[in-house]
C-alpha cells in the first residue's frame, strides 16, 4: 500500500499532456514569467490526476478482493 501513490503518481506524469502541465503549473509559480494565476494552470491538473488515482485505488481494490477469494 505505500508505494500505491508513487506508482500511480509515476505513470500519471509519464503522460505528456500531464507532465506538460505539471511543468507548466511550475513556471506559473514564479511571478516574472506568470501570465495567469497558477491555481488556473494546476487545477485541472489536480483535477485529472486524482480522478486517475481513484479509479485506480478502486481497480486494485477490486484485484484485491478477487485474489482473496
């Protein structure tokens, strides 16, 4: 269970358009080069990464109660 979070955080950013905005999330961070606020720019990120992560707790949730039976 403690490497759940990483794995799934892994691949998620392994996916361009994620990663793309993780990086472009980070550049809204520093107020020289901002155009917009970055809570405009993670928040869809956020948004998309954590649907991810939960569909994904459920599938090994799911795979782990049929290998008990």
């Amino acid at each position: 269970m403690l490497t759940f979070l990483p794995v799934v955080l892994f691949v998620q950013f392994i996916r361009v358009v994620n990663f793309f905005y993780l990086v472009n999330g980070v550049l809204q961070a520093f107020p020289s080069i901002s155009t917009n606020l970055p809570v405009a720019t993670v928040l869809p990120l956020v948004t998309v990464v954590m649907i991810e992560v939960v569909k994904e707790a459920i599938a090994e949730v799911s795979k782990h109660k049929g290998d008990r039976k």
